[in-house]
C-alpha cells in the first residue's frame, strides 16, 4: 500500500488524518458533554470554562435557549476542546509524577555510590553531571513512551465542569465576607 509514497507525502497524509481524527474526537465528544449538561443549564455560564473559552465573559448570562446554531456549534467545539485538554492534562500529569518519583530515587542511589568514582582515578562530580543528564534524557523518553502507550489504551473518563462565576456572584460574596468580618468583630469585643 505504501509503494510509491515519498516520506513527506506520507507524513503530511498521516498528519492529516489525525487532525481529522481529533477534530471528529472533539465534536464527539462536545456534543455528548452539550446533551448530558443542556438540560439542567439554564445560561451559558453553567458550561463552565468551554463557555467562557468560546463567547469570552460578556455573553455567560444568556440563556441557552437563546443560541444560535453557529453559536451552539461554536459552544460544542469548546465544551470537546476543554474536555480533550483535561484529559490530555491528567495524562501527562499522571506520567510524569510517576516517573518522576522513580528518577528522584535513581538520583539519591547515584548520589550516594558517586563517591566510588574517586577510586577509579575519575572526577565524581562530571561523572554525577554526566549520568545524571543522561539519566534525565533517558527519563523524557520514558515520559514520552509512557504517555504513547497510555493515549492509545486510555478510556474517557468524565471531567467535571463546574459552572463559571458571572460578574454578579463576587458581589454576593463579599457581602457575605463582611457579615463573617462583623460577627468576628463583635466576639472580639465581648
């Protein structure tokens, strides 16, 4: 299948098709996120972030009756972006906290032999930088394989999305901030 390709036509159709992929992954799903939260939302600030992200903060007060089909479609790539983001978010940081733990062991045990370095005539210190870096770059690959191999056997799991803060909540809020401050004011008088 492949005679008759050059590499770069290959990559870019290979690129290509993965963008289409992620495209199609987003829409899928910001519209699955759109149907299980569109019942229960009653103005755009309650799709959390991906509201704010797509119609920035002047429009978080409308209802989502109110939309548009360009604007709900606009609301769906954002609601699978944000999702997609997330997820990609815990994957990597997942990755590398658990990999990171066993590097910062491996840089304790070479810490602690380094010394022996000394005996065979070498400096310990450029053998430490040596090692460590190329135990450091070993590490990156090792980041870098691990997310791989987790992208492609991962299953979706539901990110939360919490309602935006509109320009009306911070009021109510430090209203309430004061009411604490007063009580507080008052025991300290008794």
């Amino acid at each position: 299948m492949l005679d008759g390709y050059e590499s770069d036509q290959l990559t870019d159709e290979v690129l290509d098709h993965l963008e289409k992929a992620d495209e199609a992954l987003r829409l899928a799903i910001g519209q699955s996120e759109f149907n299980r939260l569109a019942p229960n939302a009653t103005r755009l600030a309650d799709f959390g972030p991906a509201a704010k992200m797509a119609f920035g903060g002047e429009k978080l007060n409308e209802t989502v009756a109110s939309l548009g089909e360009s604007e709900r479609a606009t609301l769906i790539a954002s609601i699978g972006q944000y999702i997609l983001n997330e997820v990609r978010r815990q994957l990597l940081l997942g990755a590398t906290s658990e990999l990171w733990v066993e590097y910062l062991t491996r840089i304790e045990a070479l810490r602690v032999s380094i010394g022996l370095e000394a005996y065979a005539q070498r400096d310990p210190l450029v053998q430490y930088k040596t090692r460590a870096s190329e135990m450091f770059a070993q590490l990156m690959d090792d980041i870098r394989g691990l997310i791989v191999s987790r992208a492609f056997a991962a299953q979706r799991r539901s990110v939360e999305i919490t309602p935006v803060e509109t320009s009306d909540a911070p009021e109510v809020k430090q209203s309430i901030a004061s009411d604490d401050n007063d009580k507080k004011k008052k025991r300290r008088r008794h």
